[in-house]
C-alpha cells in the first residue's frame, strides 16, 4: 500500500480503518505503526490528544476501546508485553495541585437508575488455559516501584467511610499474596467486624 500523507484536518463520516483481521499492517522492525503527537500551551481547560465516545442506542454491548497484544512467538529474555500501558509523568519543572491519575477508570450511574446485573470501576480477568503453567509470583495485581526514587508505601488509599475500627473478634478467612519472589503471605480476614 502506497504512503499517504495528509495536511491539515481530516474527517470521515464513515470511520478510519487500518488493516482488518485477514490482512492486517505488517511491519518488520520495531517501530509504532499509529503515532499521534502533539504539545499543547493552553492555561486552562481539558486537551486530550485522542478522544473516544461511543453511544450504545440498541440492544448491543462492546467497548469504547479495546486493546489486545497477542504473542505468537518466544520473546528474548527481559522482553515485556502489555495489553495496555498507561502513563501520566510530571517532568521537572511541572508540578500537580488536583489531582494526577496514570489510570482513572469511573463507573457511572445516572441519578434514578437501577442497574442490574454487576458492575464493577475496574475487573481484572484471567483466561489461563488448563494445561497453562502459571509461574509461583503470577497474581491477581502486582504493584512494583519501577523508579530510582524510594516509591509508594501505602498499599491503599480509600475513603474513610470504608474503614471501620472496631477489631474483628477472630479471622475467619484469609486472603492469599505473594512477593515479587514469590513467597506466600496471607491477610488475615473476618466475616464480622
């Protein structure tokens, strides 16, 4: 397929489409096959570099966004793949005085509805399949300090409306996690406060 280079704005009134599922964009080398950049200086307001609406009007369900890394092949040692990497930096000379989210996931509900079924702001799935082998540190989440610096040492920050301080007379459960070597620990829980 030839190059096309294109000034100014865009628009379609029937969408963009990049490659499809029998004959998708293939590349060689490393490199970003969609590549959107851009700077901006305004002093108030919100600038989003890519943004996304979908109307449900029917019956039908989907997303918004859907991303999916698929590997076919034995990566080198040290390689990492995601699904999505989502990431908001302050450099130097920028500050935050709201508030700064890598990933802010919202679930909303109008005011007067009643939803059925369950609903979650975030699900975190696994499709492990039954022969799969899974290594001893896999889990649910996995929290690292990816920087030089010392990193976070809360695990959580909730409201305080979900704390509660009376101590459960015995614990009656317990919830299994591991360290990044894998090593079991479990928190201690009870089915009454």
């Amino acid at each position: 397929m030839a190059r096309t280079t294109f000034s100014g704005p865009v628009a379609s009134d029937n969408g963009f489409i990049g490659g499809t599922s029998a004959n998708p964009i293939t590349v060689t080398t490393a490199q970003n096959i969609s590549s959107f950049y851009g700077s901006t200086s305004a002093t108030s307001g919100d600038t989003r570099l890519n943004y996304s609406r979908l109307t449900f009007t029917g019956a039908g369900a989907g997303e918004t966004l859907r991303a999916f890394s698929v590997v076919t092949a034995a990566q080198g040692a040290g390689q990492t793949t995601n699904g999505a990497h989502i990431s908001m930096s302050v450099n130097t000379g920028g500050s935050i005085s709201g508030a700064g989210n890598a990933l802010r996931a919202t679930l909303g509900l109008a005011a007067g509805v009643t939803s059925g079924g369950t609903v979650a702001a975030i699900q975190a799935d696994s499709d492990v399949g039954a022969a799969a082998v899974l290594p001893s540190n896999a889990a649910w989440i996995r929290f690292t300090n990816s920087g030089a610096g010392t990193g976070f040492s809360q695990l959580f920050n909730v409201p305080a409306a979900m704390v509660n301080n009376a101590v459960a007379a015995s614990a009656t459960k317990t919830i299994k996690i591991v360290d990044s070597a894998g090593t079991p620990y479990w928190i201690l829980v009870s089915a009454a406060a």
